[in-house]
C-alpha cells in the first residue's frame, strides 16, 4: 500500500521542481526546512497554506486567538464550522493543513508569544514568518531572530495597503531599528481603524512566500532586498533598499548571538496585564496564572452564563453581552468593550475569585 500511495502522490512537487530555480535540489531543502509562523490569522493563514503546498517539511504554527466569524473575509483557511465551534486559530489550521499535505509535519500551539517563550519557539528553524498584527510582537521577534542568526519575514496589511521586507541578520538593519523606535505599541493604521481588502492580505503573504522560498532553496542571490509597500485600490507600488544595521544597535549592530544576554530579557512575570486587540473589540487580559478550566465551567455556569467549551478554550457569555473567552495559559479575551479597566473588573469578578482559596 505504501508504494501504491507513494506512486500516487510522486508528481505532487513536479511543477514546482519544473521551476528551473528550483528544481529537484530546491525541493529537498525545502523538505529538510522548518519554518515557524507567528499569527495565523490573515497573513499567517496564507503563508501556512503556501509553506505545507510547497512541502516545507516543518511548519510551526502559534497563535493566541480563536475563530470569528468575522474572520471568515479574509482568513482562507477557516470555514463556518470552526467559527461555530469556537477553536483556536493555529489548531483549526493545523488540521486543515495536515489534510492539504499529510507529508508536512504540521505542531500547532495556542499562546501568545512573549519574551518567556519566543526563543524556544523559534530555534532550530530556517525562518521566521511574521503573520502577526502588531509592532510590540514584532519587535520581539526581529530581536529573537537577531540573536539565533533567522531570518524574520515581515508583512503587514491595512486597508488596501501592503507592506513586506525580510529582514536578515549581518545584512540589513532589524525591525526595531527599521521603524525607528525603541518600543512601538501599534501602528497607526491597522484592520480596527481602516478594515482589510482580503486581496491586500493575499498580496501580501504571496510576496512574504516568494522570498521565504528563495532563501530556503539556497536561492539567496534572487532575494528582493527591498521594502515594499503598495495600495491594491489605487495601484501604487514603491520599493526602498533596506538599510544595513545600525552599530550603535544592540542586535542588528552586532555579530550573531552577541545580543544573546539582553535577550533573555526578563521572562513576563505574574502580574495581570492588559491589551487592546487589533480589529477587534476586545482586551486581552493576561492573569499570570494558569487557568482550571474544568473547574471554572462549572462556576461560570452556575453563575448563569450561556458557555461554549472545548478542549482548548472556555467562553462565557454574561448577561449583558459581554464575553470571556479563557484559555488554560491564563489569558481572558474580553470581548463586547475596548474599556480595559472595565475588562480587568471582570475578570476579577467572574474569573480571579473562583480561582482563589476559599476564607479559613
């Protein structure tokens, strides 16, 4: 039966390996790469499908939010179905990629990345694919990539407007030093504040997958090199040679890995933190703490509130419209308010004090 399948599926790679830049040795290093995507929404959806159709033998997904259906525009690896069942982004697209490609190994992981676990998350691939939707996260990542020596692919989708660069260490400058700041919460325009033509996101990943599979089939000499940006609506297309790094930086002013003690920054610590999403309106609050969800399912039901729950996830729907969505790492998705003061008081109402012991 093996060979039977393995005849079946021999011509699955031939009119790539028919690209003369490719050819058959292209394809094998494509099938000893890995590559791990950050965000599998929008870009991140689309830069999975190209990676596992191409036979990229690892692709690492992690992403720390779930299916809407309001995603559906422009996400083209979502269907209805796991709207409905509310799963998380990087497993519903794991298992629809495992489907398009059964040769990829496909590991899926619903977290958010953070200086705790950016690092272990990004070694030992080739590159690193940026399908995220903030700079704060991007910043993080350019520096994660500075240190180990990968690689980061950078995109960028608002509006009509895209924007693509790979950034590669001993070459070109880093993200932080690319935008100019230190430490940028979010730029100013984004999905929430101008909306996203799914063609623009299209365009987008279909530039940050070209570059991915040059460099991973040794093609470096056809690397663009440029930072490219353009408006799908009106057709406007600009280029700019990406600057090398600044010396003065920290990362991209330094050999590989000479960053490495400033990197392994403090790990996030346990206080609870909150965060606007992108396009959404919704606070993430991080609690610092992990979350029993067998247990609070419980109290959130009791407490009247209609629950939707899986293996991944609890949401509750209190009474007045307002939502919880918990996931075991301890992160709530507050969804219905963009107050985060207001997302912070309820989750210490309906989550924190469910958690604590009860008074002696």
């Amino acid at each position: 039966m093996a060979n039977d399948r393995d005849a079946v599926w021999a011509d699955r790679y031939s009119r790539q390996i028919r690209f003369a830049p490719i050819g058959e040795q292209g394809q094998r290093k494509l099938a000893d790469a890995c590559v791990l995507i950050v965000g599998v929404g929008a870009l991140g959806a689309s830069l999975a499908q190209h990676m596992v159709r191409a036979g990229v033998g690892e692709v690492r997904l992690v992403d720390r939010d779930f299916v809407e259906p309001s995603n559906l525009q422009r996400q083209m690896l979502f269907d209805e179905a796991d709207a409905l069942a509310v799963l998380p982004k990087a497993v519903a697209a794991a298992n629809k990629l495992r489907v398009i490609n059964s040769g990829v190994k496909v590991t899926a992981e619903v977290a958010e990345v953070g200086r705790g676990n950016a690092e272990r998350l990004a070694a030992g691939t080739q590159l690193v694919l940026d399908g995220t939707d903030n700079a704060k996260t991007r910043v993080l990542l350019s520096d994660v990539c500075y240190r180990l020596g990968i690689p980061f692919v950078y995109g960028g989708v608002a509006g009509a407007g895209a924007m693509s660069a790979v950034l590669i260490p001993g070459e070109t400058s880093c993200f932080r030093c690319l935008i100019g700041a230190d430490e940028h919460e979010q730029e100013a325009d984004t999905c929430d504040t101008v909306g996203v033509l799914a063609a623009a996101v299209e365009f987008t990943a279909a530039l940050q997958a070209a570059e991915a599979v040059k460099w991973l089939t040794g093609n470096r000499a056809a690397m663009r090199g440029t930072w490219l940006s353009a408006d799908l609506w009106s057709f406007r297309v600009r280029e700019a040679a990406l600057p090398k790094g600044r010396a003065a930086c920290a990362y991209c002013g330094q050999p590989h890995g000479a960053a490495a003690a400033a990197g392994q920054a403090d790990s996030e610590g346990p206080e609870m933190v909150s965060a606007l999403l992108c396009g959404r309106d919704s606070v993430q609050v991080t609690l610092g703490r992990a979350l029993d969800l067998s247990r609070l399912e419980c109290r959130l039901r009791e407490r009247g509130c209609a629950l939707t729950v899986n293996r991944y996830l609890v949401k509750a729907v209190l009474q007045d419209g307002v939502s919880l969505v918990l996931f075991p790492d301890g992160r709530v998705l507050v969804q219905g308010t963009h107050d985060a003061g207001r997302a912070v008081e309820l989750c210490k109402e309906y989550i924190l004090e469910q958690e604590l012991p009860a008074p002696r």
